[in-house]
C-alpha cells in the first residue's frame, strides 16, 4: 500500500484594515459687506466640511483541509478533493492560484534513503487514464490532470471580476495520483500552496504577480523534447543520459555536458541534414591541431563530458571555408542542437535573462542553475585547465580561424568570446522549438 500525503498552505495577499477614516475640508466663506453703518445691517458666514470614507480591499481565504490522505495499490489511479473558500470586498475581484511550495514538485518519500518518487511533469490536460505511472497532479473538474508547477511559477485556478457575492466563494481542487508497479511502498509527501490576490482595475492581481492562463499551467518546453522523459533526456545513440532543465528564455537546455565519441551519425538519429552522415572519432588527444581534423576527447571525470573541435561539434560543416554564420549541423541528438553564439546570439540572451543589467561577475548562481562545470579545454594534445575554466562551443563561426564559445570560470562569466576551431572545447545542447 502507497500512503501519499498532500500538505496545502494558504496565503492572502493584500490584507488591509477596513475603515480608514479621512476628511477632506472644504471651506467656503461668503464675503461679507459693509456699507454705512446702518442699524440692523445683516451679515452672515458659513462653511461646508466633505467627509469621505475610505475601505481597502481585503481579502481572506481558508481551506477544508491542511492535509490530504491518499491510499493507493499498485497499478492504480487514486484522487481525492479539498475545497477552497475565498472572501473579498474588492469590486474587481480576486485571483487563485496554485504552486509547490519548493521548486520541486515531485512526492518524496518520508524515509529519505528510498530514491522513488511520484513526479508531476507531464504537458497539458491528461485524464487518469493517459497519466503516466508514477505521476501526479491537480485538477479543476475531476477528470483533467494538471502537472503542479514549481514555486515562483503559478497557474491561475480562478480569477472573478466582483465582489464575493455570499460570504464565500469555493473552488474545488482534486489531486490525483497514478501508482506503477514498481513504486516502493510506504508514505509520499508534497506540499502545495494557494495563494488568493485582490485584483486591480484591469482584472490583474494588485502586486503585480502574472499566474499562469486558468486551468492551463504554464508551457515547459522539457515536457515534449525529443527523448526526454522526467527531466532526463536519454541519447539513443549510446544510450547515455543527461539532465534536461527550462531555463529563463523559455527554452529545454541540457544541464551536462555532451560526452558521445566513437559513434556513426545519420539525420535519422542526429541534428544533420537528409542524406549527411558523420562519424565522431574514438576518444583521443590527438588531432586537436590547426588543420580542423575530426577530434574528440572523452574525460574521465564525472560530469566533464567530452572534448570535440569546433569542425567535429558541427559534424564536419565548420572548416576554415566558413567564415560566418550559424552552422546548420552539429553532433547534437535528433530535435537537439547546439546554441548560438555572438552579441545577439542565445548564450547573451541567457545571460541577460540571469543577470539583467549586470555584468556577469559572479557566476556562481548561474553555474549552479545550469550544471555548468570547468572543463578545461584541449590544444596539440595537451589537457588544460580543467577544474578552473570552462569553454563551451556555440554553433556560430566567427572567422576562418575561429569560432564563437562560452566562458565561465570560478569568478567570471563571459557568454561573448571567440578563439580557435582547432581547440577542445565542450558541447551543450538545446531542443528545437515546437
């Protein structure tokens, strides 16, 4: 028997007191005339005092439940629901969303020596029978599946336009789990957050926060990449795996280094054009020289991955014959590709989208967001630098010599550089957009 335990913590935004008081005075003096002095001559003064009141929105919410027991057998599909109760004063209404409370939003087991868990990465709406084994997610109707996405990220599950229009108003969310047989038994916990927000003038939450579109969370583009499955991405042509992450600008990167040597490639399993082939040489230091041979270098480091010359990481297309643009091929697996390089190319853009209006001085957050490791790099034969530096070839030429590559070291980031083809650098890749 599976036990999967669901934690739900609720959270309002925009809290305020009700019945701030506050006067505006507006004093009008009529003018008073004296003509001769007269007996019984009439003058008068007054003034008028406007008093406004004015009520902040608030906003409250509150749950059926704290925590949610499921039991599961093998090879089943088990839900249950909890109730959401929102309260608002607020004439454009509110916004509900939902997200884990970490940034991984996957049922972990109680006892952390078991490595299983219940994952809830999957694309679009899926019914119970379409989930995967193993898999888990929310749903606004009891019958279409949700993945739960990671916090900092949230899908909206309601957004109303007006007041509550009793003393609450309720959402019901289900969560549903699908059990294979290979799951080890025992308790599963995650933990998801709701989070309800009064709205602004234009039907958007206050703060500023931009949820997910309702009942549709957010696009990953991990979730449909060729070969990837739970975040890993397994290469058919050797069968090595590598961990797959979405980034900032919205595309699946590679977060390892490539490391396939000694292979035969074929557009049926690689990024080349119909009818090309190529062959990545055996693992050796020779042949990183000036005249582009086809070299490759496979370290034995954990993690370190694979040296290749520019000509070998774009399959034979990068000789000293191109002097510019984007390769149209490389050694990438089938839908993979290498990134671009240059001051417009897809490593600057990651790099503003890390550090906007920075310079890129430490790399550190990067370097961690993304696996990115210190390589070193090969020329004439010679290993260098390795645990110091690393250089990552793009897939753009820069001259007859050279090709455009990323720098990272322990204590600078450098996404815009050039050197020579000849050299062993790293390779990573990015998934072609649907």
């Amino acid at each position: 028997m599976k036990n999967l335990h669901i934690k739900t913590e609720q959270k309002t935004s925009i809290i305020n007191s009700i019945g701030v008081f506050s006067a505006s005075l507006f004093v009008v003096a009529a003018a008073t005339y004296i003509l001769n002095p007269t007996v019984g001559t009439f003058a008068d003064d007054s003034s008028t005092v406007q008093v406004n009141v004015n009520i902040d929105s608030v906003i409250a919410l509150s749950s059926s439940a704290d925590e949610l027991n499921l039991s599961a057998n093998v090879n089943s599909f088990v839900s249950d629901s909890i109730n959401v109760d929102v309260t608002t004063n607020s004439q454009y209404g509110y916004t509900l969303t939902i997200e884990d409370r970490d940034a991984d939003s996957s049922m972990i087991h109680i006892n952390s020596a078991v490595s299983d868990k219940l994952t809830s990465e999957f694309a679009g709406a899926k019914t119970s029978e379409q989930m995967a084994d193993n898999t888990w997610g929310f749903s606004l109707d009891g019958t279409d599946y949700y993945y739960v996405p990671v916090s900092g990220n949230p899908a909206a599950l309601k957004r109303t336009a007006s007041t509550t229009s009793s003393s609450y108003d309720r959402t019901a969310v289900s969560f549903g789990a699908k059990v294979g047989p290979t799951l080890t038994a025992g308790t599963y916990t995650d933990t998801v957050q709701f989070t309800a927000y009064v709205n602004g003038l234009d039907g958007n939450p206050e703060d500023g926060t931009t949820p997910g579109n309702l009942g549709v969370v957010p696009y990953n583009p991990c979730k449909d990449a060729a070969y990837v499955s739970n975040g890993i991405l397994t290469d058919p042509r050797d069968g090595k795996t590598y961990t797959v992450k979405a980034l900032k600008d919205n595309q699946c990167w590679m977060t390892q280094n490539l490391a396939i040597v000694d292979a035969e490639l074929t557009s049926a399993n690689s990024n080349l054009p119909d009818g090309v082939t190529f062959t990545i040489p055996a693992s050796s230091t020779d042949n990183f020289s000036p005249s582009n041979h086809n070299a490759a270098y496979l370290q034995a480091e954990p993690g370190y991955g694979a040296l290749y010359s520019w000509y070998t990481a774009t399959a034979g297309w990068g000789t000293t014959d191109v002097t510019s643009g984007n390769s149209p091929q490389d050694i990438c697996p089938f839908g993979w590709r290498m990134p671009t390089g240059g001051p417009n190319g897809e490593y600057m853009k990651l790099m503003t989208d890390y550090y906007p209006g920075e310079s890129y001085a430490d790399p550190r957050p990067f370097a961690n967001e993304l696996g990115y490791v210190l390589s070193g790099s090969i020329d004439y034969g010679y290993l260098s630098a390795q645990g110091s530096r690393g250089f990552y070839w793009t897939s753009t030429a820069y001259s007859a010599n050279n090709a455009n590559f990323f720098y990272i070291s322990g204590s600078n980031i450098n996404p815009n550089n050039d050197y020579a083809k000849y050299y062993g650098y790293s390779v990573r890749c990015v998934a072609e957009k649907e």
